[in-house]
C-alpha cells in the first residue's frame, strides 16, 4: 500500500490536492538577497548545499515566498521519492495539481498524533514528522494535541486558510487543467466554423494581398534602384547583381568595425563605479562574450538594462552565487539576436 491520500474537489476546474508524508520531506530556510522565483530557485540549492548529506543533483528543491525576516522556505525531497509518487499517482489516473507534505494539514502551533505518527506543526512554515513515542523528547515546548485520522485532517482542509508550499515547481510543475468537455465542444464548434470559412475564402484573400504586395514592392525597388543608380541606364531587373555587391561592400565595411563599436559600448559602462567587475571577455561570430562578477543580482540587472537601452541585445546566462559575490556570463551582439 502507498502511502498518498487525495483530495478531489467537487469543482471540475479547481486543482486535485495530493497529501505525501512528512516523514520523506526536509523543511528548512534560507536566507537570501530578493530576487525573482526562476532565479531564486537556481540559487537555492547552492546555499543550502554544506547543510545536505546528499549531493544536490539528487534532490528537488521547492520554495516558498520571501517572509518577513527576510527568510525564505525551503521543502526538500529526493527526485527519486517525486518520481516515485507521480508513478502511483499515474496508476491511479490522478492527475495532480498541487502537491503537499501532511504537515500543512495541521494548523500552525498544534500536534495530531495516531498510534505510531505524530505530525508536529511547530510554525508557520516549520515541524517535523516522528514516531508518536518519541514526539514528548523531540519538542522543546508543549503544544496543543489532536488525534485526527488522515482522512478526517484532509476533510477539514482549506487553501484559503492553511498556509502551504506546493512541491509540483520546475521540473515537476503541473500541466495546465483540461477544459470541462462541454466548453471542448463549443471551441472545437467555432474552430469548425473558422476553418470552412478559411477554406472557402483564403484564396480570393490572398489573391488581392499577393496582387497588393506585388505592386508595392515593384514601386519600393524602383525607388530603391533610381536612388541608388540614378545615371545608370541598366535595367531594374538586370541591376540586381549590381545590388548585391553594393549591399556586401557595406556589410564587410561594417564588420570590420563591429567589435569596436561593441567594446567601445560596453567599456562606456563598465568603466563606471558599479560594484561590477570584468573577469575575462571573447569576440566571436559578431558577439561579444563577458563574463562579470558583481555585489548583487540587481547591479548585473542594471548593466543588462542599460546597454539594452544603448541598442545592443543582451543575454543573460549562467547567473550564480559565489561566497558574497555574483557571477554571470553576459553574452552581447549589436547585430542580431544574442
């Protein structure tokens, strides 16, 4: 027998709870600089790596939102358990949508006890799951005690009033809901409708379009040529080589002053007092690679935003904390997609 309980509302839209054991989680905090959720779940494994037996790549890290101490809520548990209860869940045809340790069932400052578990909620987001033998040697203060079943602690759950962090983020993030099957039929009745409609109309449509666009750029060419060749009297048609080799001549002229252009950009700002520092830098294929450290993810995001200003396109990658200082790699081209 699994050890999973589910929660299944009576509303088709709203998401299926699924309850695992504390017994198989860590919940623990971390205290970190602001920072948005995608990048805070990169770094949080990093700075709670000396705490954990285990190696990192083994487990899943699901984190919960800034509090007021500045602290951040962390549960943590092995890929290997995660697989193995969306393996059951599957068999079960359940498909999850949020996913909580048995610990959020208990309010905070409280104890439910059975004959062998005891699951102590020993803050907001705090406590921990033992045997109910050992529970008087594990807290460090008394608290209230129930002796709800499993079953009776999910009947009484609510998200609007239990406070709780959902295990199902990257890579196990829930897939969007299905639409209920009466609102599937109404689109795929007005998809239906769109498509005949296409069909019948399409090509009359793009027939005037074709013939619009055709004119247009006949126009557009001969303005092009006339500007460009207004003493010669070769045709638009047979001047079209001329074209080309006039378009590469000014594409190599540019070229040759391309990393120029971008260093002399970027050094501008680099050479400000910002908390950033250039660990190395490398031009290749157009693009500029810089690899930066800094005193905060915010100064690399004010770089990144003022040479965005400055028309160049700027990636950002590779952002990770090293000891107090933040290190990424800024990849940076003024021609063309980063």
């Amino acid at each position: 027998m699994h050890s999973l309980q589910w929660i299944i509302p009576d509303n088709p839209d709203a998401p299926t709870i699924v309850i695992v054991p504390t017994q198989d989680i860590v919940i623990t905090s971390a205290k970190l600089p602001k920072m948005p959720k995608s990048r805070l779940q990169q770094a949080i494994p990093y700075a709670l790596e000396d705490q954990l037996v285990d190696d990192i790549e083994n487990l899943h890290f699901a984190v919960g939102d800034y509090q007021e101490d500045g602290t951040v809520p962390v549960i943590i548990v092995a890929h290997k358990k995660m697989r193995e209860w969306l393996e059951i869940l599957e068999q079960e045809n359940i498909s999850p949508g949020i996913m909580i340790p048995s610990l959020f069932l208990v309010p905070p400052g409280q104890v439910n006890s059975d004959a062998s578990i005891s699951i102590a909620r020993t803050g907001k987001y705090s406590g921990f799951a033992c045997a109910t033998d050992n529970l008087s040697t594990l807290l460090s203060e008394p608290l209230q005690n129930t002796h709800l079943s499993l079953q009776e602690l999910c009947n009484r759950f609510s998200l609007q009033t239990f406070q709780v962090i959902n295990l199902l983020q990257k890579p196990y993030q829930a897939k969007s809901t299905f639409l209920p099957a009466k609102k599937i039929w109404v689109l795929a009745g007005y998809l239906a409708a769109a498509w005949i409609g296409l069909v019948f109309f399409s090509h009359l449509i793009s027939f005037f379009i074709l013939h619009h666009e055709e004119n247009r750029i006949e126009k557009a060419v001969n303005h092009i040529y006339s500007q460009h060749f207004h003493q010669s009297t070769t045709s638009v048609t047979s001047a079209k080589s001329a074209m080309e080799k006039k378009l590469r001549d000014l594409e190599q002229q540019a070229n040759k002053n391309h990393f120029l252009m971008l260093l002399a950009t970027v050094a501008k700002h680099l050479s400000q007092p910002s908390g950033i520092r250039l660990l190395s830098l490398e031009f290749q294929n157009n693009q500029l690679t810089l690899n930066l450290s800094a005193n905060t993810f915010d100064r690399l995001d004010e770089l990144t935003a003022t040479l965005v200003q400055q028309g160049l396109h700027v990636k950002q990658e590779s952002a990770a904390i090293a000891g107090a200082q933040v290190k990424a790699t800024l990849l940076i081209n003024a021609g063309g997609e980063a």
